[in-house]
C-alpha cells in the first residue's frame, strides 16, 4: 500500500489531520490550566496527552472506531498500574 493510500485510509478513522491535530492541542491546553495539573507524575501526564488524543480522533473521525474507545481504556490502564 502507498502512503497515499494509507493517509488516505486514516483520514476516513482519524479525521482530517489539521482540524484533529488542532482539537487535540486545544483539549490539552485546557487540562494544563488547571492548578493542580503541576501534580500529575509524567505518566499521568504522558496518559492523559494520549486519551485527549484520542478523543480528538472520535470527534473529528469516526466515532464508531473500536481501536479509538480501545486506546482510551488501554491508556486509563496503564496509568492505574
């Protein structure tokens, strides 16, 4: 499969990079304004980066993908290790 293709396919999942990428960052801007972010382990951090990221992706793809929902619990898992 060519790149194309493949950016193609994600498109379709993902939403389209420029918008997805932008609510990804503005959702992540938010949580870092709260007082108590400066408390959060760099895991915690690293993890809640990762599920807004994936939030970002249901919003602007397509709210039907599994990996998306999948990638959400596996993260919120990996911090509760």
């Amino acid at each position: 499969m060519e790149l194309s293709e493949v950016l193609e396919e994600r498109k379709k999942t993902h939403g389209d990079w420029k918008q997805q990428s932008r609510l990804s960052q503005v959702l992540k801007g938010v949580i870092r304004q709260s007082e108590y972010y400066s408390r959060l382990s760099l895991p915690q951090c690293e993890a809640l980066d990762m599920i807004l990221h994936k939030i970002s992706r249901i919003v602007e793809g397509d709210p039907n993908e599994k990996d998306h929902w999948l990638d959400i619990a596996g993260y919120a898992t990996l911090e509760t290790k």
